[in-house]
C-alpha cells in the first residue's frame, strides 16, 4: 500500500486495531465493545462500525509469558505490576539479562519507567538518590545502587515509624527508659525527644 496513491481505486485504508493496556490492581470491568461505550443517537446507529478493542491486562498477564517475551514491554510490564519496593529488585534481578540486550533507547526508556515506578513507592529524599544512581552504568551496579537506596529509604521508615510511637508512649506517660527499652531507640534520643515536646 505504501506505492499506491491515496486516489487509486487499489489503496486501502490501513487496519485501525484499538488496545488497552491496564495496569489497575481491580478487573476490568468497562464494556469490551466500543459500541456500548460511546453515545449514539438512535437514527445514527446503523452508520456507526463497532470494534472490540485488544485488552492488555497487566495485572493479570502471566508472569513467565512476560520473561520469556524478552523485551521493553514485557519488562516494564512486569515492574508495573509490583506492589511493594522491595519486590522492585527482584524483578530487576529476573530482568537482568533482558536490560543488559536492550538498545541505548531501549535502556534509557526502561530506566525512565523503573525511575517512575521508584519515585511514586520511595520517599522524597530517596528520589534525587535514585535519579543519579539510574543513569548510564553497568546493569548489576544499577541494579545493587537501586537496592542500597531502597534499604536505605525503608531504614528511615523504620525509624521515623520507632520515633513516632516514642512520641506517643512519652505522651501516654511512659519513662523514658521503658520508651527505649521498648523501641530499641537510643536513650539519649529519647530524652531528647521527651525535652523537645515540653
């Protein structure tokens, strides 16, 4: 078709194939058909073509069918679909020898998407670490710097969470001392805390 004219008899309209690609947690619910999702007036109904578009359903595509597929979409397929950060690397790991076939425009998209994916499950601080460490290195050495931000962002979660309920021990009337006994956190850090809320 790409030799024929646009006003020859012979030139064809290329085939318009609709997909969806979803990466909600909850089944797809919403019509398949194109048909009973758009609004028609009654007299007009005849004249419009339906089409059941492809859906691409990341959440429920098989996990081996994407890492045997080997390729950008696959992969970021398979991230997307991760629920927690810490799953993030062992995704990364599985994908390891698919990244490191990727072209240079292949990776730098991959990256861009891992970024996205990290930033929007990682705290602000983390993100600026993340941004340079995902850039132009070695796939292992990206992959081990992903996961030492990770156990460092998850480290000071951990601990803001210890240091939130010491607050609120120190505000029930806990000791200090029971408050560190009791959230292994430093007793000095504790008392300062206990000055700091008086």
């Amino acid at each position: 078709n790409a030799d024929i004219s646009p006003q020859s008899r012979t030139f064809l309209l290329p085939r318009i194939v609709p997909i969806v690609i979803y990466n909600g947690k909850a089944r797809w619910r919403a019509p398949r058909s194109l048909d009973e999702l758009l609004s028609a007036s009654h007299d007009l109904q005849g004249y419009s073509t339906d089409q059941v578009y492809i859906l691409l359903d990341v959440h429920r595509l098989d996990q081996q069918m994407l890492l045997e597929q080997d390729n950008l979409i696959s992969s970021v397929f398979l991230l997307d679909r991760v629920d927690h950060v810490e799953e993030i690397i062992r995704q990364l790991r599985a994908l390891q020898g698919t990244i490191q076939r990727f072209s240079e425009v292949e990776s730098e998209l991959f990256w861009n998407w891992t970024r996205r994916i990290l930033a929007d499950k990682l705290p602000h601080a983390s993100k600026q670490l993340l941004h340079e460490i995902v850039d132009h290195e070695e796939v292992e050495r990206m992959i081990t710097n992903i996961e030492r931000v990770i156990d460092k962002a998850l480290s000071e979660k951990f601990r803001q969470g210890k240091l939130e309920v010491a607050r609120k021990l120190l505000k029930m009337g806990f000791s200090p001392q029971e408050v560190a006994d009791i959230t292994e956190l430093p007793l000095a850090e504790i008392i300062g805390i206990n000055h700091s809320k008086a």
